[in-house]
C-alpha cells in the first residue's frame, strides 16, 4: 500500500495494452526503457505529480499483467488498479470503463481522464489545464496546431488531437455502454463521445509539441532528450 | 523488463513505413540504435552524439545513486539482501556491455 490520497472524484487511465492482436509479452513499446525505467510508468509520475487523482488505472495486455504489476511497484509511487486490455484501443476503455462503473454509479467517481500509455511526456501543468477545462464544462482534450512544423498555410494547417482527453464519467460510461450495443468502434474519446453524448460540451486546450506518442524508433530518442534535458522532472 | 541492452518491441519503421517488430539496442539508459525485422534498416544515433550522451547520462546515473538505491531499498526491503549483492556483482559485466552498444552497428553487426 502506497500513499493514500486525498478524495478528488477524479480517475486517471493510462491505456497500456498496445493492439493485443499481434502483441506477446515484451513486444509491447510501453515497456521499452525510457531514461532508466519502464516508459508507461512516466505517465504515471507526471499524473499524480498534480495531485488531481485519487484513483489509477492501467489497462494492459493480459499476457502482461504480471510484469506490469512488479514494473508498477518498483517506480510508481501511487496505487495502480490493473485491468485487462480487449482487441482494440475502445475495447480496452470499455473495460476500463466498466471496471470504474460502481464508482461511476455511487458518484464516487466524477471525472475521468483517459491518456495513451504510449505518450510519456503529457507534464503536469498540461494535464492541470485539461481538467481545469473539463471541469469547466464537461469534457476536454488537447490539439496541437501543426503549422508551425510544417509550416502549412492556415487553410491547410492540419490539427492533430492528442491525449490526456478528459470527460465527465457518468456521460462517458453512457456513451461506451452505447457504443457497446450498436457495435461502434471510435479511434479515440473524443470520437465516442461526439457520436454518443453531443450534449457535452468539449473544450479543446493548446497541446504540446513535447507530449509526442512513441511510434518510431527515433521518438525514443526525442523522448529520451527532452527528459534529460529537463533533469527528468517535467513541471 | 527495462534492464537488459537489447529489447524488442512493435515500432513503425521510418524506412518501410510497416508496423513490425524492432531490436532495440541501449547503452546504459540511451537508445544506442534500433533495427527493423521487416527491411532491416538500422536507426542509430551518430557515435560522436552518443558517447557523449552517454556519458552525461552516466553521471546522471552516479549522482542519482544513491538515492535511487534508498527508494529501491524502501519499496523493497529484501533487495538490499538479495537484489542489491547480485547487482553489485553485476556490474562490471554490465558496464563492458553497455560500451559495446556504444559501437557502431554497421561497422560491428554481432553488436
Ligand atoms: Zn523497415
């Protein structure tokens, strides 16, 4: 039992389970090292770093479980509930989604916070103002704006949303448990959410250039320099 | 699963553009180079770029010791009797292998 911490309303989920099709144990990114520990534990530090969450949650690949709860142990200073990830990215929410349902349902659980495993450098002050701004009005999410790096006219610029996304829990339960029912299959969220519950509000906030998802070899290495060259604390 | 210099993992190759498996080599906590199943292209860093990453990194590592050690020892009170005698032995094996990650791949394949 690690440090207990104060009630917040507030769940954290970090989806871990990679695309457990093709996936076998020590296959999955979110365990490659990144600047001496396990990369989806970063997340982890960054999130309770801001002292917005009572509640975290892992959604790994089963095959995984156990090496995700020593890795958890061994570099996470806050209690993690591991859950068992399903065949895709939504499959792996919904049962987050269901796991969190008493909590949802007592009202214990006001506010969830969903963030791919596979993004290690979301720092706490942008993870502070996506709650601000889902607290706001009931659901928020980062975008970065890609013309400054392509250098795109604004009529071309392309936005390119990001994670954490952050959504009141019991709209967000609703939606997966109807997206369940019809079958449908959003790549994110935000997509589950416009299709299910439009009435919610989303705020969208300024992303961050920094918070970049681990998908080539190369992004380890970017990783790994913005982490050294912040001495490993993200503020 | 982060302590060995060769790891694999499901990466997208910037070369091939397909979604497959990568060798993941480290040097120390520093991604040395990385190879891709499918077209056997090798990401790597430059050499000059990464000894000297490396050796910033490595003492980083000396200077964070001790503290990291106290952390471990505090969430594992059984490492100081059975991880840490194994990890002190350890070692210089693991620093020869960490200078032979700082090689380069093309010009030492086996690496
Ligand atoms: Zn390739």
């Amino acid at each position: 039992m690690k440090k207990p911490r104060q009630h917040t309303g507030r769940t954290a989920v970090v989806l871990a389970a990679g695309s457990g099709t093709r996936l076998g144990a020590g296959a999955n990114k979110v365990w490659l090292p990144l600047g001496g520990r396990e990369l989806a534990t970063w997340s982890f530090q960054w999130l309770a770093q801001t002292e917005l969450f009572d509640r975290f949650v892992i959604v790994v690949h089963p095959n995984e479980r156990e090496d995700a709860r020593a890795i958890l142990k061994r570099h996470v200073t806050v209690d993690v509930d591991i859950v068992d990830g399903g065949k895709s990215r939504h499959d792996s929410e919904t049962r987050a989604l269901e796991y969190l349902a008493p909590s949802i349902e007592s009202g214990d659980c006001r506010l969830v916070l969903i963030h791919d495993g596979a993004r290690p450098l979301a720092a706490p002050a942008l993870v502070r103002r996506i709650v601000d701004a889902a607290e706001e009005c009931g659901g928020s999410l980062p975008y970065l704006d890609t013309a400054h790096i392509t250098g795109a006219q604004p009529e071309q610029r392309l936005v390119r949303v990001q994670t954490p996304q952050v959504f009141a829990a019991e709209p967000l339960l609703d939606a997966y448990r109807r997206a369940a029912r019809d079958g449908f299959e959003g790549s994110d969220t935000s997509m589950c959410m416009e299709q299910y519950r439009p009435d919610i509000a989303v705020k969208v906030v300024k992303g961050s250039a920094q918070n970049l998802k681990v998908t080539y070899p190369q992004d380890l290495v970017m990783a790994e320099h913005i982490l050294a060259a912040q001495s490993f604390s993200l503020k | 699963m982060s302590d060995q210099p060769r790891q694999t993992a499901i990466l997208q190759c910037s070369f091939c553009n397909r979604e497959c498996e990568h060798e993941v080599h480290y040097a120390g906590r520093i991604l040395a180079h990385a190879k891709c199943s499918a077209c056997g292209t090798v990401m790597q860093q430059s050499p000059n770029v990464l000894r000297k990453a490396y050796i910033k990194d490595l003492e980083h590592r000396a200077a964070t010791k001790p503290l990291r050690l106290v952390r471990r020892i505090l969430s594992d009170p059984g490492y100081l009797f059975t991880g840490l005698p194994k990890a002190i032995r350890r070692q210089p094996k693991k620093f020869v292998e960490e200078a032979k990650e700082l090689r380069d791949p093309n010009k030492h394949p086996d690496a």
